[in-house]
C-alpha cells in the first residue's frame, strides 16, 4: 500500500509539475491556460506579413487533388476531419468508377463504403456523397453550383467546404477558409483573437482585400504545413518572423488546449480508495448519523 501510495504521488508530481508554473485554481491545467492569440496586429502589419508568406509560399494551392468541380466538392466532404494526404490516397480509386454526379448518384453508398474505408467517418460521408451527387442531379442538371446559397443545401456541404469550391474553381469565395492551420496561424500572427472559425473568418475577411481570400488559405494551409508547426514553429526560418507578435514564442500561442487530462490523473490516486471503501462507507455512514 504505501509503496503504491509513494508512485501514485510520483505520477501527480510529474503531469503537475507545468501546472506549478502557472497554478489555476479553476482546474485548467498551465497548457490551456497560456493558449491564447498574440498581440493584434494593424491591418498594414497583417498584409506586409501576408506578402512575405505569399513570397515563401509562391506554389501555395489547394492540395486536395481533383479534375474538376465535381470531385473538389467530394474530395472536400471526404477530408472533414482527415488529412489532404488521406483523402488524395482514397480519390483515385472512388473517382475512377464514380467519375460524375450522374454516375455515383446511381450508386448506393454501400457501393462507395469501400473505396473511402481509409477514412474517418466513411459510412456518413459515402452517404453524403451519394446525396450529394443525387441532389446535384435532382436540381442543378448534374452540374456544381456556382453560389454559396445553393451549395450549402447540398448534403454534407457547409460554409467552408462551398468557399474551397467557390475560391478554387470559380475565384469567387465569400469567405476565407478556416481549418485548423489557417485558426493557429491567425493567433499566431496577431490576426485574429477568435477561437471560433466563423469569428475568425469574419476578422480574417475585415482584415484582407477580397482578391486575397482564396490565396489566403491556401498560403496559411502552406506555411502551417511546412514552417509554423503547431507544435514546434520554425521561426527562424519563416520570411514573416519580422511581423509576427508570435516570433519565438509561439508554442502555446493558438493550439487547441490540451486535453483536460491532468485533473483527471490527479483524481485518480484520491478517488481509488474511495470507489473500493464505497459501499462498506455507506453502511458506516449510517452507523455514525445514527450514533
Ligand atoms: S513561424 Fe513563427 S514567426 Fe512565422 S508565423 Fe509562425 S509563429 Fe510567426
């Protein structure tokens, strides 16, 4: 017993210690606490800082591999909660047999489930697939709308997945991207002080000319990808480290907060004993109050 005693309070000492640095009472461990955005920057810091990305990133494009609007808007509805990487591996085969809303409309989802396995979520995005290509067919003669309006009726299709259309095949967004490089980069850069991407793309669509929405995904997709990691930002290496309120010190600065696993591991050791002695507890208790 005490030897467990004395490993258990090893193990809440070392998950503590970051905490002990910048103690929450509120339970939220020192991760979460010191996520948050950077300094926000003037709209003329935010778009030279924007120029010295776009000249890091000259090829900065979308990376979801696709032949025409069709397959944009499923590669889209496939990455949901996945990587480009993922996605583009799954495409060729499900593009190949289902090349045209006409021909996977006439297929079940069932007969996609296969070919998108790889991938999270594949039973309901093969499903959102076929309804998509059925509702495409139904309304708009097999044909990608050209409108916000009538893309986000289509099954499996929000906001940002009709602007990566919008943007990429058209060059007409009515918004910027938000994925989780474009959130971390836009607190990095002293951009945006949201956390929520619907707030985010409002200050990132105040802050930059309409002309820039589209390349400003993809260029922030770019650089979140290959210099300002999320976990280790190369800022050293990055042509913007000037203009960023971030440079150096950007770490904790718009990651998603850690998982809130540290009260749980401290619960642990306390809880334990109480859980086993539970219901012997009940009986005594009853003694006692009655004593
Ligand atoms: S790499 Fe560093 S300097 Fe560049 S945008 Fe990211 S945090 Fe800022």
């Amino acid at each position: 017993m005490a030897a467990a005693k004395k490993s258990a309070t090893t193990s809440v000492k070392k998950v503590a210690k970051p905490a002990a640095k910048s103690p929450s009472k509120s339970g939220v461990p020192a991760a979460a606490a010191q996520t948050r955005p950077a300094k926000r920057v003037t709209p003329e810091v935010a778009r030279a800082a924007w120029d010295k990305l776009r000249e890091q990133h000259p090829d900065a494009h979308c990376e979801l591999t696709h032949a025409n609007a069709f397959q944009l808007l499923c590669a889209t509805v496939l990455s949901a909660q996945t990587t480009d990487v993922a996605v583009n591996k799954a495409t060729p085969a499900l593009f190949a047999k289902y090349p045209t809303a006409k021909v996977m409309a006439a297929a079940e989802p069932l007969d996609l489930e296969p070919l998108v396995s790889t991938l999270g979520f594949f039973r309901m995005k093969a499903k959102s697939l076929v309804g998509l290509a059925r509702a495409l067919m139904a309304n708009q003669k097999g044909e990608v709308p050209q409108t916000l309006d009538e893309l986000v009726k289509l099954p499996g299709v929000g906001r940002k997945t009709a602007n990566v259309v919008l943007g990429v095949i058209w060059g007409k967004p009515e918004g910027v991207v938000v994925d989780t490089h474009v959130q971390r980069l836009s607190q990095r850069l002293g951009w945006s002080h949201e956390t929520e991407p619907p707030k985010i793309e409002q200050d990132l669509s105040k802050l930059l000319p309409r002309d820039r929405w589209d390349m400003t995904s993809h260029v922030l997709i770019f650089h979140g990808r290959r210099v300002c990691f999320a976990k280790k930002p190369n800022c050293e290496g990055c042509l913007a480290n000037a203009l960023c309120p971030s440079a150096f010190k950007a770490e904790l600065v718009g990651r998603k907060p850690a998982r809130v696993r540290v009260p749980a591991v401290i619960a642990a050791p306390a809880s334990k004993p109480a859980k086993k002695a539970a219901p012997k507890k009940a009986t005594r208790t009853s003694n006692s109050r009655a004593s």
